[in-house]
C-alpha cells in the first residue's frame, strides 16, 4: 500500500534573504548604507525657538517677536572611480511674527540648499564660494558681513585642490540674488517744496545677461583656515527715464537741465573683495577660536550685508527712527549716467569655552557706505522745516557709518541641545545731519521733522535648538 506524501516532502520555498542596514562609517557619524546599494545616506535637521526683544520707536511698533524653524537636511555619498559623488538637500520652514516681521505673521518654507558634488563640481544651491562656510560665527543677530549661515546662491562651481589643504575655485552664481536697489523715495521738507532741487535718480534693475563671477584661493590646516575671494557683479538698468502716464508713456525730464533723461542709464560692473579666515587659540581654552571677515565692494553692497540669499527692493540700514537708504547703484541727475556705491566692512570674534557645557561669543562688525558726489542734497535752511530748529538737513544717499557689538551665552548641557541668550548694540552715524520724521503715538507721520547726528537701538534675544 503506498502511502500519502507527507508536508514535510513537499519542496519548500527559499526565504528571502534579510536586508540589513549597515553602519557606513566612511564619512562620519551617522551614515548608513540605503539598502540594496552603495549609497551611504545621513539624514539630519534642526529645531530652533527664537524670541526676539527690540527697542521700540513707536508705539505702533512690535516690541517682541516669535520665530519657530524647522530643518531637514539630507546627505548622500557614493564612492565613485572618479572620487565621491555627493547629493546635498536643506530645506526648512521658518515661522516668525512681531518685530521680526514688522507687524502680521509670516510663513517662508524654502530650499536652502540643494546641490550635487562631482570630482570638484558643484552644481545648485549652496553656500556662496566668496564667503568660507567655515567661519566660526555663532551670532544670533546679523553682522556686517557674508554670514555663511545665509549666503546661499544657486551656482556652477569648479573647485581643483592642490593638496595640502590649498584650493582655488571658480564659481558662476546668481547675480540677481545679490542685487540691492533702492526707490529713492526721499522726506521733503518745507511748505510749498514740491521736491528735491537736486537729488540721485533711481534704477530699477533690468534683465540677468550674466551670472556673478566668483574666485577664491583657500588655504585650510590644522591651525585654522584662510581664504581670499572676489566676485564681479553686471549692474543694469531700465526706463529710468520714462514713466507711464494714463497708458502713454512719457519722458521724465531732469529737474536741473530741462532736459529728458535717456530711458536707460546704460550697463556698469560692480566687483567686490574679500578676505575671511580663523584661527584656534588652545591657549585661552580648549576650542577657542578667532575670527575676522573683511570685505571692500564698489557696486556689489550685498557681499556684505550680513549674507544675502535674495535681492533686496529697498534696501536700508536703520537704528531707532533713523533709516539710511543704500543700492549698488544710482542715476546722476546731471549727467543721466550710472555711479556706483563704495562700502566697507569688517567682521570678527572670539569664542571661548569655559566648560565643555558653557561658551561664551563676543563679536562686533563696522561698515561703512561711501556714495559719489551727486547722491546728495543739503536742503537749505530757508526751505527747511525742522522741529529743532536747525540750520538744515541732508537728503538723498548719504554716506554712513554702521556698528555693531554683540555678545551671547550658550549653555549645552546635552549633546546638539543648546540654550543662550545674547544682546545686539547697533549705531548708525551719518556722516552729514539727517532729518528724522517726527510722528505721534500711533506712529503717524506729523509733517515735521527732527535734525540728527546719529541714533542707536538694542536688541536682545533668547534661543532655543535642538540639532540631529
């Protein structure tokens, strides 16, 4: 009698083999390899909870602010014939109100960064090649100069290493993400004047034709890190000289000449000049660091405005009631031609570390904006109105000087967990008086005036972040 085939005769099915994840210790804490591939992958970010304190000018003015930010970085690395291919993704969503905002709430999720590595390509978002993303300024509030922690530009970049920690890099970034402009739009004074006998013209930017051209030369080593950069920015413009008038367009003709200005001032080149680097001092404290930025710029004002990761439509530098207008570039009513706009600035710091767990940063920057003859008007003292009684005021682009001095506590009582706090002094000096609009407690405007020589404000503010 044959007997029934029994289970464990039947041909069993191969189980598939597991997929482990596996530590890719390669390049640094954290990676692992994407199963199935030879792709090591971090993924990491960031929490933070900012509050801001800012001294008030009005009483309509928000004297505090909230800001919560949300991170997430994405990191992955293979290992290629030619070196290591890299893919680099930062994108974040930042939510702030009050005196961060000026008023209301705003919501700005972005890509911050987004680029490939390729045997010394780059090619995307990533942090400008005229600042060094190595700088160790941990500053909460911004300084005069191109903060790594906000430069960040679309860019084509070519880096060749020389071994020994030297590197030089050509770089084609995003020049309208550099451009600072400004309408100009200047207080009169006195009853009856209809506006400025003399005054700069504004430009308004016309179309990209080519892309900022950035080179530097970057020596690294176990001491610290040195780097000169420069970068050439195209300055152009458009219908500086015509305006539309129900529909027509029409000349704007100039207020010293009587004659049209031309519909366009032409095409200049701004440029600018950097030197940045650090250096550790283990002899004040274990992790101590010093560092400096200094930068000169004709024409091209945001490669040191505090990094710049967008153009600025109306840019100016304020303190208190006192807002000091600056642009790469004006309109000389004279002449209708282009003249551009100087600025120097120097940034720098000292970090020390009293305990593994506490450090304390003090920083400071100075900058200061030099316009050509012909971006100002001194209003006569005939025509002035001014609440001081003062013999006049300065209108139009003035020349200026801007400090600021700043110091914070940080205490890390876990890993990538820190808490600190921190106070902003800022001055702003003219270098001419300036009149200063007088307003009532709601904010309003009064029709007066008030001379100044400068004016200063403070600003404190408390974080909270959590990095993973």
């Amino acid at each position: 009698m044959t007997g029934g085939a029994q289970a464990s005769d039947l041909p069993a099915k191969a189980a598939s083999p597991i997929e482990y994840v596996r530590i890719c210790s390669t390049h640094g804490a954290g990676f692992f390899y994407v199963p199935g591939t030879e792709t090591c992958l971090r993924v990491g970010g960031r929490v933070r909870a900012e509050y801001l304190y800012l001294q008030p000018v009005t009483r309509l003015q928000d004297t505090i602010g909230f800001r919560a930010r949300g991170r997430i970085n994405v990191d992955a690395r293979t290992a290629t014939a030619y070196g290591i291919l890299r893919a680099y993704i930062r994108m974040e969503i930042t939510r702030s109100s009050g005196a961060y905002t000026g008023g209301g709430i705003d919501t700005s999720p972005e890509i911050s960064q987004a680029f490939i590595q390729f045997d010394g390509l780059t090619a995307g978002r990533a942090v400008s090649f005229f600042t060094s993303p190595d700088l160790p300024a941990p500053n909460f509030g911004d300084l005069r100069f191109d903060d790594p922690s906000n430069a960040e530009v679309t860019l084509l970049a070519y880096t060749y290493s020389f071994g020994n920690g030297l590197s030089a890099t050509l770089s084609l970034e995003d020049g309208i993400e550099r451009r600072v402009n400004n309408e100009l739009s200047f207080p009169l004074f006195g009853a009856g004047v209809t506006g400025p006998v003399f005054a700069p013209i504004a430009s308004t930017y016309a179309g990209e034709r080519m892309p900022d051209v950035v080179g530097n030369l970057r020596y690294t080593g176990t001491w610290g890190e040195v780097q000169l950069a420069a970068a050439l920015h195209q300055i152009r413009d458009v219908a500086v000289g015509v305006t539309a008038v129900g529909g027509v367009t029409l000349p704007v003709f100039n207020p010293v000449t009587g004659l049209p200005n031309p519909t366009f001032a032409g095409t200049e080149y701004g440029f600018a000049l950097g030197a940045h680097g650090y250096m550790n001092v283990p002899a004040l404290g274990e992790g101590d660091t010093l560092w400096i930025s200094t930068a000169y710029a004709n024409g091209a004002i945001g490669y040191l405005n505090a990094g710049q990761a967008g153009p600025i439509s109306n840019g100016f530098i304020s303190a208190g009631p006192l807002t000091m207008p600056f642009t790469d570039a004006f309109v000389e009513p004279f002449t209708g031609e282009f003249k551009t706009n100087k600025a120097y600035a120097i940034a720098g710091g000292l970090n020390h570390n009293w305990t593994p767990t506490v450090q304390t940063n003090l920083f400071g920057s100075w900058m200061r904006f030099d316009a050509p003859r012909g971006a100002q008007y001194v209003v006569p003292a005939t025509t002035a109105t001014l609440a001081n009684g003062s013999a006049g005021s300065t209108t139009g682009i003035v020349d200026f000087n801007e400090y600021r001095v700043g110091a914070n506590v940080i205490w890390m009582p876990v890993k990538e967990f820190q808490i600190g706090v921190e106070a902003l002094y800022i001055r702003v000096d003219p270098r001419q008086r300036v009149a200063v609009p007088l307003t009532t407690a709601a904010g309003d405007p009064t029709g007066a005036f008030r001379s100044t020589g400068s004016e200063d404000t403070w600003e404190g503010r408390l974080r909270v972040q959590r990095d993973f």
